[in-house]
C-alpha cells in the first residue's frame, strides 16, 4: 500500500488566511419617511380618484384613502428589504 500523508505538495504554497465574520449591525428602519411618502401618495391617489369621479370630495373618503395609503408606506418601511449603505 502507498503511504497516504495529511499533507499535499500545495500545502507549502499556500498560506492559512484567518476569516473573520462580519456581522452586521442593526438594520436601520425609516418609518417616518415611509410615513412622508405615504402621505405624498396618499394626497396624490385621493386626487386621482377625486378628478375620476370615483370618489366625492366632500365626504370622508379622501382623507381615508391618505391614511391607508399612509399606513401602507409605514407597513413598507418596516417590512421591505434594507439598501446597502454608500460606500
């Protein structure tokens, strides 16, 4: 039988590198620019829906139409994927 070693003839060439796992800090949320764009939306769409005559703008529904759309720019900010810090 042929003598097997724990050694490779590449083990000579090649130098042990050390990795370190990053870990990552705290991912940073931004509800109150969620919330900014949600209401931005939320004005635009009661605007569409009010010029199409889906909706009155007399009544109550403009401003509900801007919290739901509020509250979902909020949802959006808690939930969609963090961006990668600038470099």
């Amino acid at each position: 039988m042929s003598d097997m070693s724990d050694t490779s003839p590449l083990d000579d060439m090649v130098e042990p590198v050390e990795i370190t796992p990053s870990i990552p800090g705290p991912i940073k949320r931004h509800p109150i620019r969620g919330a900014f764009w949600g209401l931005v939306g939320g004005i635009g769409m009661a605007m569409v829906l009010i010029s199409r005559a889906v909706i009155a703008l007399g009544t109550l529904t403009p401003l509900v139409v801007i919290a739901l759309v509020m509250v979902l720019g909020v949802a959006w900010a808690y939930v969609a994927p963090p961006k990668k810090a600038p470099a």
